[in-house]
C-alpha cells in the first residue's frame, strides 16, 4: 500500500480511530483507578573490611569479590527465610531489588510492597539479617582451617612424647610402634590430601565469588598437608634406619639415640610451624574482617511508585490508537466495498457522475428543504453532469438503480428530480419498485392511484401523476396499489408505450428502480435512455456491482455511469454540520431584517 493511499485510508477511519485513543485513555484511567498502589523503599549498606599490613591472609577476597557475595548473599533463600519468621509473612524475592553502585563499595536495595510501613520495615530486615550472615561466613570461613592445625598440633605433641619417652628407653620394640605410627599416619594425611584435590577439581572453571572463596581455602589446607607430608616422610626415613642393624657387627645404641634425637628435633621443629600456622591464621581471620554497615536507612514513602497515572494513561493511548489502526488496516485488506471514485472507475469502469451525501436524515428532501447546503450542492452537480451527457445522448428516460441489493436509490431519483425541475424543465417522476413503492410517503401524497393502475389499464396518466405544489414543473407517479395477480408490468411493450406518453408531457422522466435482482428492473432498463447505478460508499460490494453492471449491460441497457453515495460517512457528518451553521447564519441575519421570531420560509432555487 503506498502511503497516500494509507494517509487517505487513515484519514477516512479518523472517527474510529479518535474512538479507539478515547477508548485507550479510558483503559489507562480505570487501570490506575483499579490497580493497587505500590511503594518502594530504599536503603544502602557499605561493604568494607580491614586494610591488610601484610600478607597474612591466607584466603584473600577482592573488594568486586566481597560486593558480589553480598550481591547474592542479599536474596538468598536462608535470608529471605530468616526475615520471612521475623516478620510473620512471607517475602516475595520478585519484590526485592539489589544492586551496586558502580565505582563503590556501597549496595542499595529496594523493596516493594502494597505497604510503605512494611516496605520500610523489610529493607530495614534485610539489612540486619545480612549483617548476621556475613559473620557467619566470616567465622566459618577460618573454622575448618584452624581445627585442622590444631588437631594436627595435638598429633604432633603426642608423637614428641612418645619419643621423648623412646629416647630415655630405647628399645626395638619402641622403634617399630613409632614407625608404625608414622606410617599410620603418612597414609591419612594421603588420604586427606587425596579428597582435598578431587575437591578443588570438582570446582569450575569459572567460579562464583564464593565458590572461588571456598577453592582458595581447600588449596591453602592442600599445601599445609603437603608440608606435613614431607616432614613425616622424613621422619619415616629416619625410623626405618634406626631400626637396622650396623656395618660390622657394631653396636646400634648410639646410633639409634642419635637418630631419635634427630627425629625429635624434626618434630618440635613440625611442632613449632604448626603454631606459627596457626596463629597466623587468627591473625589473618582478625585482619580480613568484614564490615557491612547501613548508611541509608529506609524510611516509608507515601508516593507510590506504581501506578504512574501519566504513563497507563499515554500507554493506554497508545495501545488503543495502535488497536485502531491495527483494525482498519485489517478490515481495510478483507474489505471488497467500493469507497472511492477512483476504485469505482477502475473496477467497474463507469465515470463516476457525481458524489452525493444520502445520510437518511429521515429520508428528508435535502434539495428542497435544504438548498443551501452542501448535500443539494452535490445533487445540483450530479444533475449538472447528466446534462452533459444527455446533450450528446439524448437523455429524456433515466433509470436509477441499486448497485447492491443494500443500497439506497429512492432519496437520490427524488433529489435529482427536484434540483432538474427548480431549473425549469418539466419532470416526471415515477416510483417502478411497484411491489415496495416509496416515492408516495417520501412526498407525502396518497398511492390510491399510480404505476400499477396505469399498467393495468385502471386509470390513465392524467389519473395517475400527482402535481407537487411546493416544487413547480415536478410530477409524481407514486407506486399505486398492485394486485397479487397482475402482471402487466412484465410486459415490454406496455412500458414502451408508456414511456413513450410521459416523454410527451415532460422533458425528463426519472424512474427509481425496483431492486436489481428482480425482472421488472431488466424490463425497464431496457427501455430507459440511461441507466445511473447508485454506489453506497463502503457497503456495495465489488462482485455485487460487477454481477449487476453485466446483467444489465447484456440486456442491451445504456448504463451511463454512476452515482457515488457516501451515507453516514464522516464527511457527510462535517458537511451537515457546516450546513446548519450556514442555515443558522442566514436565519439570523432575516431575523434582524424583518424583526420577527419566527422562521422565515426558504425559496427553493
């Protein structure tokens, strides 16, 4: 579609459309009303620790590390849990937002809730129960390392005494259980440091904050096991040399207590390590403190952040407006009406004679009740367009006739026959659609008498026409009443002679049709000098109008071109309101002429 043709479309749907804004802003306005309020509240901690003086920590976090953990530890299900039993209700996590403030160590969270006091109230919560989950992270995080040492210290101390004792009673026997004990216990710590490693390569390779916290904390628990295990593989040598005998025969005594004394020596030296370990670690654990500290507190606000009138209302807008355009676009693309002239010209390739503005305001007479507006303008122009054509075809019979079996003919023959007698000439209009007849209560005269009659060779013409005294040169042949069983109508040459008489009393004869479908309008068309087929903007359809073009075409009937009727259109609207301020302007300045209150008579041009 090009966009003229869109623009032209949009514009012609521009009542359904402003309809379809209305109807959005009305949406917009009862979601507001309709929603429940939410309010926000919002609170910001800091996330800090105590600067290092050496390295003494031995499972370092970055400061992006401890915000991250933060960042997670914030709507994790233990803390949601903990603050869900403080406060006797369950907290939506949806409803909580965490975020970091970018280039600092500060976190803000928002909570939302259909309560501010309890909004307030949750952030608040949340900040406490945060802080009581960092220290426990905190004590935790060092826990598992220091009882290893210290269980490994106790170890260590009960192997010193043993050879302590070994040194003041050396025996074989004494010997072997060390050994023993050794072996013991180089094979547990392999164990140990067998599922230390499984575990750190169970990590992935791109861990999250705290899985990377636990990793650094196994690997640093690997090496102190390592360490270990070199010392006891050394003492482990030791007692296994001790135990044999000498080059030679010699004696084994002072070797044997030399060894021991070595072997002491390596473990009060294990001895004196695994304290510096440990307290190291304290050390480390009381350097790398956390301190998660609020700095904002939340406090309950009385604006709620949802509904935002302005917002639903310009969204429902929008979304109606889009709905609407959306609609017509659609109905436009399955619609196969005739709406344009140019769509009338193309498809049926008839000219289009004129467009006329039917709005069946009570099927009123708008060429003689109306002059002055812009609906009789229209008519005097289908007239004027007639005219012409009848100068070069000699028109004296017309025949206007339905495109579809919905459209409206009868205002538009009656119009036209008014604005050809106001110019003079003498007109004879007759109503052909015998079985419904309208002409007669549109005019308001009697159908005692008319068309039927006068087929039947009940009355004559003179008997039949009814002169109109309020429009000079027009007569009217109302339907009259038909009988079930006649059939005169039907016959061809009766029609011909009777067009032939009202050719000789007057210079035009209009005839509204019967509907297009029946026999009686092919019989009459037939015999007409023109045929005006009416199209109803937007209801006759193409193949309608193209199924009675062709029926009326092989029967040999001149159809002239046709008649453009935009009923109910929404500038049909535009004109008639124009029309009745123009109508009102004139009455007004004859009021102030003639100093009366009452209406003054309108003469028909």
């Amino acid at each position: 579609m090009e966009i003229k043709h869109l623009i032209s479309l949009l514009w012609r749907n521009l009542l359904f459309l402003i309809l379809g804004l209305l109807l959005g802003l009305a949406l917009g306005v009862l979601v507001v009303r309709i929603e429940t309020p939410v309010y926000e509240a919002t609170t910001k901690i800091l996330v800090s620790r105590t600067r290092q003086q050496s390295n003494a920590d031995m499972l370092p976090l970055s400061d992006e590390q401890l915000v991250a953990i933060n960042l997670q530890l914030a709507k994790s299900q233990p803390v949601l849990d903990e603050i869900s039993d403080q406060l006797g209700g369950k907290v939506d996590a949806d409803r909580i937002a965490v975020s970091s403030i970018p280039n600092t160590l500060i976190v803000q969270i928002k909570v939302q809730d259909t309560d501010p006091a309890r909004a307030a109230k949750i952030a608040n919560l949340l900040v406490h129960v945060l802080i009581q989950q960092n220290e426990s992270l905190l004590s935790g995080r060092y826990a598992a390392f220091e009882e290893a040492i210290t269980s490994q210290i106790e170890q260590v101390q009960a192997q010193i005494g043993d050879l302590q004792t070994q040194i003041s009673q050396i025996n074989d026997t004494s010997v072997q259980e060390q050994l023993a004990q050794v072996d013991q216990q180089i094979g547990r710590l392999k164990l140990d440091i067998s599922v230390l490693e499984k575990e750190i390569a169970a990590y992935p390779l791109v861990p999250t904050a705290l899985e990377r916290m636990a990793q650094a904390e196994k690997q640093a628990q690997l090496d102190q096991l390592n360490s270990l295990m070199t010392l006891y593989q050394q003492i482990q040598t030791n007692l296994t040399f001790t135990g044999k005998p000498g080059q030679g025969g010699a004696s084994l005594e002072n070797p044997r207590l030399a060894t021991l004394q070595s072997t002491l020596d390596l473990y009060q030296q294990m001895h004196l390590s695994l304290i510096t370990n440990q307290e190291t670690v304290h050390l480390a654990r009381m350097q790398s403190r956390q301190n998660v500290v609020q700095i904002v507190s939340a406090v309950p606000l009385q604006k709620p952040v949802r509904p935002i009138p302005i917002l639903y209302i310009l969204l429902g807008a929008v979304v109606g407006l889009s709905l609407a355009v959306t609609l017509v676009l659609v109905v436009d693309h399955f619609d196969d009406s005739l709406r344009t002239p140019s769509q009338v010209e193309e498809r049926l390739g008839l000219s289009v004679l004129g467009q006329v503005y039917d709005a069946h305001r009570s099927h009123r007479l708008v060429a003689l009740n109306d002059p002055y507006s812009a609906e009789a303008d229209a008519f005097r122009t289908l007239g004027a367009s007639l005219e012409m054509i009848g100068l070069e075809r000699n028109i004296r019979t017309l025949l206007v006739l339905n495109g579809g079996p919905r459209d409206a003919r009868t205002t538009i023959a009656a119009n036209l026959a008014i604005v050809n007698a106001q110019q003079g000439k003498q007109v004879i209009l007759v109503d052909g659609d015998i079985r419904h007849p309208h002409l007669h209560s549109l005019f308001r005269v009697e159908n005692q008498k008319g068309l039927a009659d006068l087929l039947d060779g009940r009355c004559d013409v003179k008997g039949a026409c009814r002169t109109l005294a309020d429009i000079k040169g027009l007569s009217l042949i109302p339907g009259g009443l038909s009988k079930r069983d006649a059939a005169a109508w039907l016959d061809s040459e009766k029609w011909g002679q009777l067009l032939l008489e009202l050719k000789r009393q007057a210079e035009m004869v209009i005839v509204d049709s019967p509907a297009a479908d029946v026999a009686d309008a092919q019989i009459l068309a037939a015999r007409m000098n023109a045929v005006l087929m009416v199209i109803r903007s937007g209801h006759t359809r193409l193949e309608e109008a193209r199924i009675t073009l062709k029926k009326f075409q092989l029967i040999g009937a001149r159809v002239v071109g046709a008649v453009l009727n935009q009923a109910g259109s929404r500038r049909t609207l535009i004109r008639q309101l124009l029309s009745l301020i123009r109508k009102k302007g004139k009455k007004e300045n004859a009021y102030e002429a003639q100093g009366e209150t009452e209406e003054l008579p309108v003469s028909p041009i």
